[in-house]
C-alpha cells in the first residue's frame, strides 16, 4: 500500500503525534461497559457484507483517523441541522467505516481515503466562511443528507448537465446501482465524484441513491431512496411529475420493488435485471420452503402481489436475451397477463448481464416521453397490497384490513361524465379517498363500493377526503374511525404500525439495554451477544450507527420519538417492568406464556413487536434487531423479514448466521394485536 500521499489533510508530521488507534470504540462499547458482564461469551458470527479486508499501516490508520477527529470537530461548531454538515459528514464517516470494518480492499484504497478527506476539509473551510460552492456546481457533485433513522450521514451522487436550465422544473432520474460487495461509502463517493454512470440524459438531473449500501435498496435502503428523492427537491428544481426509476442487476431488483410499492411518486419505471421474487429466483421447491409465516413474508417484498400498481404509470422491463437474470421479467410478464395487461419487455439481442446500447437508447426514449407527459389524472386506479406498510396510491388509502399478509385491493373507476366513483376492494376493511382527482368537493359525488351505493353525510366544503368502513355487513361513511390505537382496547393495525419486527427499523429507533444482570446465565450471555450483534450488524450492513441507551438513561423525549428496542427481561430493563403487563404474554420470573403455551423462563426469551403502552403511535421491539442474518447476505433476495411479529426462542441453542436461536414458536397477532 503507497504511503506517498500520507496525509496531506493534517498539518506537516502531525500524523507522528498521533496515539496508536489499535481499537476505536463505539457508542454501545462505552454502554455496555457500564453492564454486568457474563464469564462466557457466544461464538461470533462471520460478516458477509461488505467483506473483511484489510487494516491498513497502522501509521496510516492513525494519520486518516486524526484527520477524521479534527474534521468532525469543526463539524461539531454547526448547528445539526445546518445546511452543508451532512455534505461534509459523509467523507468523514466513509473514511471511520472503512477504518472500523477493515475496508481497504485496494492498493489504492489510502490514497482514495486521503482523496476524500481532502474534499471534507476543503468544504468544511468552506462552511466556516458561509459558503457552498458544491451547491451550484454542475457536472458530477456528491451530497449527503442526515437520515431520521438512525441520525447518520448518508451520501448520494449527483449528475446535473453543465447546459441544463434550473431556472425551471426539470426532470430527476433516479438510477439504483448494483450489487457490490466492497462499495461500501467510501468507494461509492468515489465513483461518484469520477463517473456519470450509463444513464446520463442532458436534459435531466440524474441521482444515484446509495441504499444503505447492498439490501436490494429494501428495508432502510428503500427509505433512503426516498430520502435522496426528497433532499434533491429540496435544493434542486425538480418537476415532482416528472421522476423516473431505473436501475440494473440489484439496482433493477430495487426498481422493481420501489416501483411496485411506491408507483405514484414515479412518472416511469424501468427495471433492469433483477430479481422480482424470492421462491422461483432461488429455485426453491415446496419440500425446502421455509416456516410459512417467513412464506407470508415474502409477501412484503415480492412484487407480483404489487402488480396491480404498475399498471398506473409506464414500465419498462430490460434483460439480456442471454442473461439468467430474464427469469424476472418473465415472471413479471405472467403477473401482468394476471391483471390482462402486457409488460413493455426490452430484451437486448445476444446479450448476457448487461444492456445492448440499442436497447438502452428505445428504454431512455421511452423513459422520457412518459416523463414529458405526465397524466395529470387517469379514470382507472388501482391500489394492490399485503400489508398497511404500502397503504396509499395517489388518491386512495387502503386503512384497515381484514387480514395482513392476503391479496388486499381497491380499484377505481372515476365516471365523470356522470360524476359516479366506483371501488372494488378485496380484504379491506376501511378506505379513505381524497379529492385530488374530483372536480368539486368530495361530498358532491356517488360513491359506490363493491356494488353498494354509499351515502354521503353533508359535510363541510373544506373536507377534502371521505372515510369509509365495512361495518355490520355493509360500507359505511364515517367521520372518523373508532379504532384509533389511542388506548389498549382500541388496538389495530393501521399503516406504520403493522409489524413484522423489521418494519420497526423502518423509522427512528432507539436500542435500549438492561443495566442490571439477569439471574439467568443462559439469558445473561444470550443479551449480551445478541444486543452487540444488533449493533454491530446494523453498522455494517445498514452504514448507520444506531442509537444506544441504558433503560436508566432514556427520556420521556426518547419515549415520544423513537421506536423503542429492549433488551432483557422484566427483572434487567425498567422499560419492560413498566409495560410487560400491558403485552399479550405473561412473563413470570419462572415461566413465559403466549398464545395458549408456556415455556421455561429460564432458558427461552420472547422476540416481539407491538404498539408501545407509553406511547401508542410508535412500536416497542424486544430483543430483536433485523431479522435476516448473516446468512442471508449471500444474494439480496434473501435480505427479507425472517421472523413475524413475535417468536419464542429456546437459547439452548446459540445463535448462528441464519437464526438467533431455536425457533420454538412464531406467528403474527391478529388485526387487534392479539395472539390467537
């Protein structure tokens, strides 16, 4: 490894000052220092991703860290919330992950950290004098933004044509990269800050999400597309009409599925090979299915069960005709023959894994007539799902349903002529409709669901939506629904608080350990290791640092913020003493019951999501963080919830890289957040 460069961010041999940073120390380290420790430990899991490399010169390494340290003190002047820090943030915390996770996989790898150094200084100095210059540059420009997850610094790429008029609303193209084990942050920035990539339109700004890295641009990783969308609008022109989805190989796959879930934030999707399912890509046979709650599961994610809401805006499929990858669209075309459409399916002559440049030229045509005439309403929508988590398409949300993880539908058929809605719903509960297609108020037109006239109450003219509810054998309007979840006998699942336990990592989180010791050795070591694996895995999968407490240290400004994730057992954490009661288990000192079974307390520990007594509009997790492992890293389309809304674990056996002990029970609760 080259030495040449060694440090040019610090000041002249400052770097042989420097102390030997053998091991940097985190947030839950200093924690968990605080905790009773058991004798024992649990053998450790090995990383999939990104892969172990190397550690570089520790001269080097402790050079790189000085100038991390010295970077994020000038950061620590600014305001968290000022405009810049997270564009200086991301060089920093690239260049810390790198150095924690052991990332230099290159010869070059030191001189890119430098590199990148080098940037955050010179904008740090920037900020100081109160200026960002990067903000109006032209060509390639990597920004970060701050993540409501987890707080960290995330980046993402920017290609802005030096000839594109930005005194009007432009089009944004966002492209979804593929799967690359060892671009982590510090790669992608920069292959961001060198190369504009295979999409690069003259008349239109292009993003590269990073996706929180290699999840398929699922769980945090669609959320941080999301993120990107809304911090380039932000700062940029964009025509909101006009956003297209692209993406190839993983980046395809994340089309697929970001498309599929969030149809209307897009003008036209064009998925590029990658995978659509889980079953048939990973050639399972019925006799190897998993557990069938996990089969419901791949009901989050697989975009079949979404195919309904491709059929609102344009897709464009691409694969190789040589190219394995095929198989995706192929699927895709049977789920659109499902619904008597036909999918728009651009195969590249000869080709394997990549795109025939005619074929990409007929996708980026395509692609840009969509977006230069966006429908401004369409008489026919369709709304398809599995689950309240992807509840809303346009001007219909789907509130309530009969039961989570079935085909779920509301179709719409807009009559203006004769000023008549008609809606056709499959397993839906509640509905609620706004006025944004209407002419006039919400109130003057029929409504007619699944073949039943609906009357409207008169309402005020302000009112711009309708609720609806199937209540003693017919559709209701209401005013409002009852079920709110505002106390223990009004629980329901109701978007954003649905379950499975991954979805709690969806939105800001708090991990929460016990500052006391359980009389349990089994229990006591199991705590330990599982909650430093939850940390330590999110760091380097999710690219996040999460946030750490002690139960004795939380807040009542915690408490109404974040989703609280707790570790141990009523006797070790005071936030389960306080709300254990009010879960749908019996949690003794001797034995743990739940859904009409009963288990030694000694050596097994429940896994859960549920509504938080202290505070119902967020979750409270129990001794879980992600559950996909290690082991599921080998290919994203396993990157998906493996456990549902509660397990029962026997800790008699230790965790491993595909479960965090012996399944013994799990299930989802129902509607009301009951077991059964």
């Amino acid at each position: 490894m080259t030495r040449k460069w060694l440090c040019n961010l610090v000041q002249p041999r400052i770097w042989q000052l420097c102390v030997f940073w053998v091991a940097i120390l985190s947030e839950l380290s200093e924690v968990a220092a605080q905790q009773p420790q058991s004798a024992d430990k649990l053998p450790s899991i090995a990383r999939i991703l990104p892969p172990v490399g190397e550690h570089p010169p520790i001269d080097v390494a402790n050079c790189l860290q000085e100038g991390v340290r010295l970077i994020r003190t000038q950061l620590d002047t600014f305001p968290p919330d000022r405009d810049g820090r997270a564009d200086v943030a991301i060089f920093v915390k690239a260049i810390d992950f790198a150095l924690r996770h052991d990332e230099f996989y290159r010869d070059s790898s030191a001189a890119i950290a430098d590199e990148l150094l080098a940037v955050a200084r010179q904008r740090v100095t920037e900020l100081q004098r109160g200026e960002m210059p990067w903000a109006q540059q032209r060509g390639l420009v990597v920004r970060g933004y701050h993540s409501s997850i987890d707080g960290s610094p995330q980046p993402y790429g920017l290609v802005i044509p030096k000839s594109l008029d930005l005194r009007r609303p432009v089009p944004l193209y966002v492209w979804l990269h593929g799967r690359g084990d060892r671009d982590t942050d510090m790669y992608f920035i920069q292959q961001r800050m060198t190369k504009a990539g295979e999409v690069a339109p003259d008349d239109a700004i292009v993003v590269h999400p990073f996706g929180r890295h290699c999840v398929g641009f699922k769980h945090a990783g669609e959320i941080d597309v999301l993120d990107v969308i809304a911090d380039v609008q932000r700062q940029y022109p964009i025509d909101p009409l006009r956003i297209v989805l692209m993406g190839f190989s993983m980046g395809g796959a994340g089309a697929w599925h970001i498309g599929a879930h969030y149809t209307d934030r897009f003008a036209a999707i064009a998925p590029g090979a990658g995978f659509a399912e889980t079953a048939h890509y990973n050639r399972l046979k019925p006799e190897d299915f998993p557990p069938r709650y996990e089969q419901l599961l791949w009901g989050a994610y697989d975009v079949p069960n979404y195919v309904g809401n491709l059929l609102n805006v344009p897709v464009v499929a691409y694969s190789g005709e040589n190219d394995k990858q095929i198989q995706a669209a192929r699927v895709m075309e049977e789920a659109f023959r499902s619904r008597q459409r036909t999918l728009n399916h651009v195969i590249g002559p000869g080709m394997g894994h990549k795109y025939h440049p005619e074929s990409l030229t007929h996708i980026l045509a395509a692609v840009r007539v969509a977006a230069a005439n966006p429908p401004q309403f369409k008489p026919q929508l369709s709304l398809q799902t599995r689950t309240l988590r992807y509840h809303r398409m346009q001007w219909l949300e789907l509130l309530r349903l009969k039961q989570h993880w079935h085909d779920s539908r509301v179709d719409a058929v807009v009559d203006e002529s004769n000023r008549i809605v008609r809606l056709a719903t499959a397993n839906a509960l509640a509905i609620r409709a706004h006025a944004t297609p209407l002419n006039g108020n919400v109130r003057d037109w029929q409504w007619r669901i699944d073949g039943q006239e609906v009357p409207v109450q008169p309402g005020s003219n302000e009112e711009d939506s309708l609720t609806f509810a199937w209540q003693e054998g017919r559709w209701r309007q209401l005013a409002e629904l009852a079920d709110d979840g505002a106390n223990d006998a009004s629980l329901v699942k109701r978007p954003g608080l649905q379950g499975p336990i991954d979805d709690a990592f969806m939105q800001p989180f708090l991990m929460v350990l016990p500052s006391t010791k359980s009389s349990y050795e089994v229990i006591q070591r199991w705590i330990e290791s599982e909650s430093q694996h939850a940390v330590d895995r999110w760091r380097a999968l999710m690219r996040g640092e999460p946030r750490v407490k002690l139960d004795t240290e939380v807040t009542p400004e915690d408490i109404e913020q974040f989703n609280l994730v707790l570790w141990g057992e009523p006797s070790t954490n005071r936030l389960l003493a306080k709300i254990h009661k009010r879960l749908p288990l019996n949690w003794q000192a001797n034995e743990l019951s739940l859904a009409g079974k009963t288990w030694d307390a000694a050596t097994h520990l429940p896994m859960m999501v549920y509504p938080n007594p202290l505070n119902r509009r967020h979750y409270v997790v129990i001794n879980s963080g992600l559950t996909f492992r290690e082991g599921h890293d080998r290919t994203n389309s396993q990157q998906n919830p493996k456990l549902p809304d509660w397990a029962i674990l026997d800790l008699t056996s230790p965790p491993d890289e595909l479960s965090p002990g012996n399944v013994v029970m799990a299930d989802f609760f129902d509607e009301h957040w009951q077991a059964d």
